[in-house]
C-alpha cells in the first residue's frame, strides 16, 4: 500500500509540473500574439491622431469634450463590442478667456513672465491685479510668515520638484499642495492673488496648469491663482532677491459657469462564464485645454480602447465581463470617475479588477498594484511572462484616480506604470500634443495592458 501511495504521489507530482508547464507555454504564446497584433495591426495610433488633432483639448464642458464623446463612442461601435453606451454625469463648465498676462517693473525695465490660470480658479479684477510679491517655499512657510505678513500681498510659491526622487511622481506629489491647496490658503491669512511654479523638472517657458481646490471658501472670497513656467519662477525669484519690495502686475480673465451634462463613454465584452464579474479597463477622456490632451490622458483612452480590439482580434473569449470605460472630469473634478462608483455599488455590480493608464503614452516599466496580499503575489508571480517585454515593476501602490471610487469586495486595482522621466515635461502644458507621443511606445503600452488583462481573467 505504501508503495501505491509512493506512486500514485509521484504521477500527481509529475502531473502537475506537466500541468503547470503546460500553461506557461500557452501564457507565453498568447503574449506573444497580444505584442505581436499590437505592435503590427493596433488602431490606437489612429485613434489619438484624431482624437489629438481633430478633436483637440476636451476639458470639461467644451465642445471639445462633447466631440470627443461621440468620436470614441462611434470607433467602440465599430469593433463588434456585446453593448457600448452613454453614461450620463453632470461636470463643471470653467472657461479660461483671453491669454493671460504678468510683468514686473523695475525702474525702467519691464519683465514679463509665462503664467496661465489654475484650473477653477476666479478672474483678477478685469484691469489686472498688481500688489507686492512674497516668495514662500512651502504652505508651512506661508503660515509662519501670519496674517499680518501675508495680507494684501501677492503670495508667489516657489518650491521646485525634488529633483533626487527617481520616480517623478514621488517628486510631483511632494509640491503639488501648494498647487492644490494654495490659494485657498494663501487667501484664508488675506494674500490677494497666488502665483505657483509649473509642477516640471526641468526649465522652460511653459506654464503648467492644474487644479486648484478653493474647496467651501465663498466665492467672494476666493483669490485668484496661476502657474509660472519653471524659467519664469527662476527670473521672479532672482529679481525679488534684489528688489524686496516688488510688486507684480496679473491679469486673468476665466470664469465658472453653472456644471453641465456630459457623459463617461463605456464599451464591453460579456464574460463567456461569468458574466456578473467585471473587469474595467481605463483612462481620462477629458484634457485641459492649453495643448490637446495626447498624454493626459489621449493615450490612456485610445490604449484602453485598443485592449478590446486585441481580445476581439485574437478571437478570445474573455470568461468575466471586460468593460472599457473613458472617465469624464478626471482634472477637475473626478465627477465621471465618482458617478460610475456610486452607479456600481447602486447597481450592485461585482468588480474583480481595474486598470487605469493615466501616466503618458511612454514605454511601459510595469503596474502599480493596490490589491490584498494573495492577489498581489498572484500578480507579481506573472512577472517572468513579462521580462521579455522589459516588464519589471510589480509593486503596491496607487492605482489611478478614476478607479479608486469603484468599491467591491476583494477587487484588485491596477494602474499602469510607464517610463515617467519625461512625463512632466508635457503634463498639463501646450506642449502635451500629439508630436510628443511614440507610436511604438503607445503601443506597447496597450499590449501590456492587454497582457495582464488576460492573465488575470484566464486564472480568476
């Protein structure tokens, strides 16, 4: 008997290990099929060509926005999807108005700087502002200085992007408060206008936007703020060294208007066996409006998109439902993001997965994995599958600011993690245009995603 235990274990063992090598070896032949079509036969490409430079910026509540709606709507019809449609969200309406403008004068010398307005901030007075500058470093530093130091001034945040952070993220999100949250501050010790260095590592003359959140400050009590290009905020700074008492002239007209219909735009494939299980695959598809939007987020869009046109291409019959969703007001507002959450859980849909692309159109390096241990190593176990795409980062982390709000037990959230050494220099910028995207990068990216998308539909 023990002899037949003996041998009956070994032939399980052995089994098994033929089992396992089994499906390695079809792992990696689909792999190779899904790098294979997106590099050779991907409409991605294409799709952000028009979406860049026939549609352009699509910040929310412009008619670029509503065109880019339809746009991605028509080209998901045309890949056979099980069901794509519309849903409905209400999203802010702020206009930026005429370029904006800002100088100082000394004695008889007129410097002017690069600045546009922060995303939902307030006009200046409609002939400009002009009152003297306070450089500060940090929100900290604002505080110390106190009321009585701040009040009437303009208050002029100077804090670079920490340029020893490798990962350019860990560097944006140590100054980014003094974007964010600046002003209302600024103006809670009675400072009249902000002036914020662009969140860039590198110099240029390019103002960088982004939102800034006055949060329950009264709207009359708002102040108007704006970002300086990183070359701007250098000449600012070395002029306020020799000329304490300076003082800036700004001028910005924007305006709010009342928040306006738009839409999330959703596409799917319906599980094989599961069909109650979904797994959401996405980007941004609104931009802000100073260039077109082709890194943030064009390219997470047309990438999320592409994933169901490989799954349809290769004939694969996902066993879970696959949806591919392009998330309106992610820049100022994340109302697209929230709405699908609250419809999910209102819905009581089960998500099991979610893969967000919102960090440029650069060669993939690997996923940001917020999940549970069990799940986590289950991923990280796919990495040899991936080392020959160069794949290499599977760690935890944040997964993307859209799917954060979809709430279900045990879901795992993922965000792609490209190459992010350049992403900077184009975020937020008029120089985030179409040019400034690879194909062959763009399409990697798409393929990774389509590669972990498999994975963990095939073993969920």
């Amino acid at each position: 008997m023990q002899i037949i235990r003996t041998m009956k274990k070994a032939l399980f063992i052995v089994l098994l290990q033929f089992t396992l090598c089994f499906s390695q070896n079809a792992d990696e032949a689909m792999l190779k099929q899904i790098y294979k079509s997106a590099l050779t036969e991907s409409h991605c490409y294409g799709w952000l060509d028009y979406l860049s430079n026939r549609v352009g910026q699509r910040l929310s509540g412009s008619a670029g926005a509503e065109k880019g709606v339809l746009y991605t709507k028509q080209q998901m019809e045309t890949l056979g999807l099980d069901k794509v449609y519309l849903q409905e969200v209400m999203v802010p309406k702020w206009v930026r108005g005429e370029k904006e403008v800002a100088y100082v004068t000394v004695g008889k010398n007129k410097f002017t700087f690069p600045i546009c307005a922060l995303g939902l901030s307030v006009a200046t007075p409609k002939n400009g502002l002009n009152a003297l500058v306070l450089e500060v470093k940090s929100i900290e530093e604002l505080k110390a200085f106190g009321a009585e130091k701040v009040k009437g001034k303009i208050i002029f945040f100077n804090r670079p992007m920490n340029p020893e952070f490798i990962e350019t993220f860990h560097a944006y999100g140590s100054c980014v408060d003094q974007r964010s949250s600046g002003a209302r501050e600024a103006g809670e010790l009675g400072a009249v206008g902000v002036i914020v260095r662009s969140m860039n590592l590198r110099l240029d003359d390019l103002p960088h936007t982004g939102m800034t959140n006055y949060k329950d400050t009264p709207i009359e009590k708002r102040i108007p703020a704006a970002a300086i290009s990183t070359n701007g905020a250098e000449a600012l700074s070395k002029l306020l060294k020799t000329n304490s008492n300076l003082s800036l002239y700004f001028k910005q007209s924007c305006q709010s208007f009342a928040d306006v219909k738009s839409y999330n735009v959703i596409g799917e494939i319906k599980g094989s066996e599961h069909p109650e299980r979904i797994m959401v695959v996405g980007g941004h598809l609104d931009s802000w409006d100073l260039g077109d939007g082709s890194q943030d987020d064009g390219a997470g869009c047309v990438q999320s998109m592409a994933v169901l046109e490989l799954i349809k291409k290769l004939d694969y019959h996902p066993k879970n439902t696959i949806r591919v969703v392009l998330f309106m007001n992610e820049e100022n507002g994340v109302k697209g993001g929230t709405k699908y959450g609250e419809k999910a859980t209102k819905n009581k849909e089960n998500h099991i997965f979610a893969m967000e692309s919102d960090s440029g159109g650069f060669s993939p390096r690997g996923f940001s994995i917020d999940s549970d241990e069990v799940n986590f190593t289950k991923i990280a176990g796919w990495k040899n599958l991936f080392e020959p795409y160069l794949i290499h980062i599977f760690e935890k982390g944040h997964s993307g600011t859209d799917v954060e709000p979809i709430q279900s037990e045990n879901i795992v959230k993922v965000g792609l993690h490209p190459d992010s050494q350049r992403y900077f220099d184009y975020h937020h910028a008029a120089n985030d245009t179409f040019d400034a995207v690879n194909k062959r990068e763009l399409e990697l990216g798409t393929a990774t995603m389509a590669s972990l998308m498999y994975l963990f539909d095939k073993y969920n």
